[in-house]
C-alpha cells in the first residue's frame, strides 16, 4: 500500500510543475485540431468514395 500513495503523492507534485496553456493558447490548439480533423476525415471519405467507385466498375464489368 505505500507504494500506491507515494505514486499519487508524487503524481500530485508533478502536476503542480506542470506548465499548463493559457485560455487562447488551448483555444487556438483546439481549433487546429478540429480543422485538421475535418480536412483528414474529407480525404479520406473522397479516396474511399473513389476506391468504392473503382470496385464498383470492376465488378460491374467482369459480369
């Protein structure tokens, strides 16, 4: 059982040397992260509609 409380103990103290970002600091990182979710989530839906339509003609055309 020491060993768990000197884990939380010194997980504590690290969180205090912890340099956390300011208000528009995290906003700002946030919205890099939505827009660079958004334009890799397009991407790859346009290559998966493309490979889609790729099989499709394949498929169709060997029948």
């Amino acid at each position: 059982m020491p060993q768990i409380s000197t884990y939380i103990t010194e997980a504590i103290e690290e969180l205090h040397r912890v340099r956390w970002p300011t208000r528009q600091q995290a906003v700002r990182l946030s919205l890099i992260v939505i827009v660079f979710c958004a334009v890799t989530s397009l991407a790859f839906g346009v290559v998966d509609f493309g490979l889609s339509e790729v099989v499709r003609l394949l498929l169709t055309f060997s029948l």
